[in-house]
C-alpha cells in the first residue's frame, strides 16, 4: 500500500487516521496542508475517486479532513471501513 495523509496536525481525525494506520503497521506520508497544499493533480485525482465534485457537494465533505489515498483510491474524511478493505 502507498498511503498518502493529507491533513492538518491539528486536525482530530487527521490525527485518527495516522494512529489507525500506525496500529496496522502500515507506512503513511502525511502532508500537511497548511504547508503544501493539494497538487491540481491530486486534488482532480481525489474528486475522480470519491465520485466527483458533485458527491463531495453531496455529502459537505469539501473541507473534511483528512483525505486518504491509496494510488487510486481516496477517501475524504475518517474512513476506517473502507481502509480496511484497501488492506
């Protein structure tokens, strides 16, 4: 797995997210995103995964932390469930 964590250090659930995959013994690469933000490419590959800007709408998840990749596959928000699917 190639986990990417993008989030902030404050963040509650950012901070969940790392502590779930810590757990499970895989490795992350958090990026924090008051200091780099999101690529035009990772942020298109995000909507593309999690259904487009639309679902994101949909759901109020625009500003969730933390999003979660994994290659092609993202998550937006604390997702446990799914990530242990990725596994």
């Amino acid at each position: 797995m190639n986990i990417q964590i993008f989030g902030t250090k404050k963040s509650f659930d950012t901070k969940k997210a790392q502590r779930y995959f810590k757990e499970r013994r895989i490795k992350v690469q958090f990026i924090d995103l008051k200091e780099k933000e999101m690529s035009k490419g990772e942020l298109t590959s995000v909507m593309q995964a999690v259904g487009g800007i639309d679902k994101l709408l949909e759901n109020q998840q625009v500003l969730a932390e933390p999003i979660v990749r994994n290659g092609k596959k993202a998550t937006v928000g604390y997702c446990p469930d799914v990530w242990g699917a990725w596994e």
